[in-house]
C-alpha cells in the first residue's frame, strides 16, 4: 500500500484530564510489531460478545445470536477474546485481550500494551491471515476494533483511540484519526483486506454505513431484536 500522499503523523498529547493514567506509559513505549511468516492463519475475534443490554439479553434473537458465537468459539481454529464479559467462564484456555477501560465510555479499540500482547499471541503479525469479528455492536465497538486492527496488521502500527468524551488539547489529533479512516474507506482499504465481520449483534436504528459495508461478506450474520438480516439485505437501509 502505497502512504506517500497520507500523513500519518501521529504524535499524540497527553489529556491532563479523566482516564489519564491510562496512557502514562502507552506512548513511551516503542518496539517494532514482529511480521510472521509462514502458513496464514484464521483468526476469529470475540469482542463484547454479551455485553449487551439486559432487555436485549432476553429477546429470541439474541439467545440464536449467543448460540451461533458459542458454537464458532468451539468451531475457530484461532479463538481470542476481547473483553468477553461471563462467556470467559466457559472457555478458559482461550486466549484474551482487554479493550481501553474508559470510565465514562466505551469502546472497541485497545492499548498498545493489549496490541502487543495481540502480536505476542498471533506469534507476530501476518497480512496473509484472515481475520473474522464477532460480538456486539455492529457500526460501533466491532468497527472501532477493526480500524485499529487494520494499523497494525497493514500499516504496522498501533492507532491511538481518541475518546469522543475528550476535547482539547486532543481535537487535532482526533481529526488525524478521522480523516485517516476516511482515506481508507475512499480508497477502499477496509474492503481490500482480510479484516470482516462474523456473528454480530446491532442496536435498532443502527445505519449500515460505509465501513460497515467494507467489512461485511456473505459469512456476516447480523441479529438485532425481531429481524436478522444476511449479505443480501446490505444497501442503503435503516435497521
């Protein structure tokens, strides 16, 4: 891929403000991602996978939901959690990250230090791998993960968060961040990579955008409470 034309500078300004012990060391330190060689792997992401509202929880669609995840879990060659909430209880030995614990919000997106215990798991990262995710919700935490997933895996480099509840000093840097994501989806990055969606829950109202279009394939399975859409229902809809 070509970054001659994208500025990809990514200094980052310490908030002196809410979760900033959070990154008193992330941006201090630096060793390169180790690049893997060899047989590609199938990497299935499970990303907050239960963490949905109670309401929700007792709806038909998501014990089907909740059901195919578990069944996936047992079928992945290559299982890791993100944050899984209780389903960790049922399958110890799977491997597990944590996405960034923000007190006042919540995302998909991890810190460096989960990046590169990531690396560490993957045994090194490989642009051959083929990379699923699943969980909740769809357009929100399983995007946000997928375009710092995308950095690492395709650009080498970890992608900072920048948490919408922040303002200044970190609006510049924010912007950087928006306009890379919209460089990728223009160019059609997102869709050209091995990164997709898998079994994954929706909030109602919840527009299929542009990123979540890039990300789906006709494996993606969408639940969300009275309606299941697959690959052919993906267009300019409300669901």
């Amino acid at each position: 891929m070509a970054w001659d034309n994208f500025n990809l500078d990514l200094t980052f300004n310490l908030p002196q403000f809410g979760d900033r012990e959070l990154y008193s060391k992330e941006y201090t330190w630096e060793r390169p991602f180790e690049r893997r060689k060899g047989k590609p792997k199938i990497v299935d992401f499970f990303l907050h996978v239960d963490s949905l509202e109670e309401d929700e929880k007792r709806t038909r669609e998501f014990q089907v939901y909740f059901s195919r995840i578990i069944k996936q879990v047992n079928n992945s060659e290559n299982p890791i959690f993100v944050s899984p909430g209780g389903i960790r209880r049922e399958f110890p030995s799977v491997p597990e990250i944590e996405t960034i614990p923000y007190q006042l919000a919540t995302t998909g997106k991890i810190l460096k230090s989960e990046a590169y215990k990531l690396c560490d798991i993957l045994g090194g990262f490989n642009t051959e791998d083929q990379f699923r995710i699943h969980g909740a919700y769809l357009g929100q935490c399983t995007s946000e993960f997928a375009s710092q997933l995308y950095g690492l895996i395709y650009a080498g480099i970890y992608w900072p968060d920048y948490c919408d509840k922040w303002e200044n000093p970190i609006e510049e840097e924010r912007t950087k961040s928006h306009r890379r994501l919209e460089y990728l989806l223009d160019s059609g990055q997102i869709q050209k990579s091995n990164i997709r969606l898998g079994i994954v829950f929706s909030k109602r109202n919840r527009r299929i955008n542009e990123m979540v279009k890039q990300l789906c394939d006709k494996e993606t399975e969408i639940y969300l409470r009275k309606r299941f859409l697959n690959h052919k229902n993906y267009g300019p809809i409300s669901i």
